[in-house]
C-alpha cells in the first residue's frame, strides 16, 4: 500500500502503526490476493506474505467484544447483565461498525480485486464492516489492549453513547415498526422532518412517521435518529393499542 495513504487512515484512526504491513493486510479484500500475488511474481516467500484479510476479522470480533464489555461496565456500573449483553450487541454490530468504516473513508483504503471494485464493493456495507473488525485486530497486533482501547472509544465507543446515552440498551423501535407493518402487509413507514427549533448548539429535530397517507405519530429529540426511533416508538404503542382494542370487540 501507498505510505501516503497508510499516512492518511492512520490519521483518521488516531493510531500510529509500528508494522504497516498489519494494516495493509487488514485492508486487503480476499479479492485482491490472486491479483496481488501474481504481481508480486514468483517468489513463494513474497506470495505467502500477501493473505487477505478475514482471519483478522476473526480476532478483531473478539477484541471489540472484549473492549466493548469493558467500556460499558466503567460507564454504567448500575446495569444489568442483561441491559449490558443488549447494548453490547447495538454498539458493535454489522451496522454500527459500518457506519463507522464510513465515517473513516475505510473504503477509499481497501485493496480490492478488478471485479469486486468494478460491482461498488469499495462502498459495500458487509466488506466496509469486515474491514474495520480487520484494522481492530491490526491495532491489537501492534499496540496490544491499549492500542485497540484508544481507537475504539475515539471511533466507536463514544460515538454511540453521545448518541444513544442511557438508551443504548433499548430495543429499534423503527425496526419493530417495520415488523409490525409488515405483518400486516402495509407498505413501510416513511420518516419526514416536520421541524426543527432551538440554537444550533442545542437543535431539537420534530419527526412525523408515515404509513398509507396517514401519519402515525410523531418524536422530537436532538437528533434526527432519536427522533424517529421515538416517532415509531409512539406509532407503534397506537397500532398495537387499537388492534388489542379491536380484538376485544
């Protein structure tokens, strides 16, 4: 890999590699290794050194398992077991590590094969997750516990509880809505921004949830994420209160 570029994830990632090469192997799609390893030509030596990147995505689950674990116990020392296996779960899955990798760029890093990169595989949510579990193990690798601590709250940690707080163990209530729709075979819920209020630095988001014309309720927060998870939080408390009242009747 280009040493400018290590240069510029490693800034991102606030993390200094003592061997690039762990990175570089953290980055590398399983597609690029027939590529890369005839470019390396006939050296079985330089071949074998060129290995893709899912056997780190393997520890690197286990790593942010671990740290996660740890993270949430020093800053909910009250919680259950329980609230503290859900939250875990919602701060470490394929969709919060792949937002991650987005707002890191990952993608722009990643060595890919000419027909993973020709089907968009640079912006995949599953490749772009792998990825990030990947350069967890890396770090781990170079810098131990404490290197993977570091960039996991920076990154990860403390991303997710500016964002959900305390609420970090609920359920997706947008999820659930959508379930119930579903179910019944309506169409699914449509998310509209109906206002905003306040200064900048304390902006507060009114979100309407809609579903076949009809709006179902609304949410407001401070973000616009929260106020939907509260919007369908609310609709979906009057769907299922009006279908247990009408199977009553």
């Amino acid at each position: 890999m280009n040493r400018r570029k290590d240069d510029s994830l490693e800034e991102k990632l606030g993390y200094r590699f003592l061997r690039p090469a762990l990175l570089e192997r953290a980055l590398t799609h399983s597609s690029a290794v027939p590529e890369l390893r005839a470019a390396a030509g006939t050296g079985e030596e330089e071949s074998a050194r060129i290995q893709a990147n899912e056997r780190f995505e393997f520890l690197g689950d286990a790593v942010l398992d671990l740290l996660a674990s740890e993270y949430l116990l020093e800053n909910f020392p009250d919680w259950s077991e329980g609230r503290l296996s859900k939250s875990r779960a919602r701060i470490v899955n394929a969709q919060a590590l792949e937002e991650a990798a987005r707002r890191l760029n990952i993608g722009e890093f990643l060595l890919l094969g000419k027909g993973e990169e020709k089907t968009g595989g640079r912006d995949k949510p599953a490749i772009l997750a792998d990825a990030l579990e990947a350069i967890v193990a890396a770090i781990y690798l170079d810098g131990g516990l404490s290197g993977a601590r570091q960039v996991l709250r920076r990154v990860l940690f403390e991303h997710a509880l500016e964002e959900r707080g305390d609420h970090l163990a609920d359920s997706d209530r947008k999820s659930s809505l959508q379930e119930f729709l579903q179910r019944r075979g309506h169409p699914p819920a449509e998310y509209r921004l109906a206002g905003e209020s306040g200064p900048d630095h304390a902006k507060l988001f009114l979100v309407e949830v809609w579903s076949q014309g009809e709006c179902l309720a609304s949410g407001e927060a401070t973000t616009k994420k929260e106020a939907e998870q509260k919007a369908a939080g609310a609709a979906l408390e009057h769907l299922e209160r009006d279908e247990a009242q009408g199977q009553e009747k």
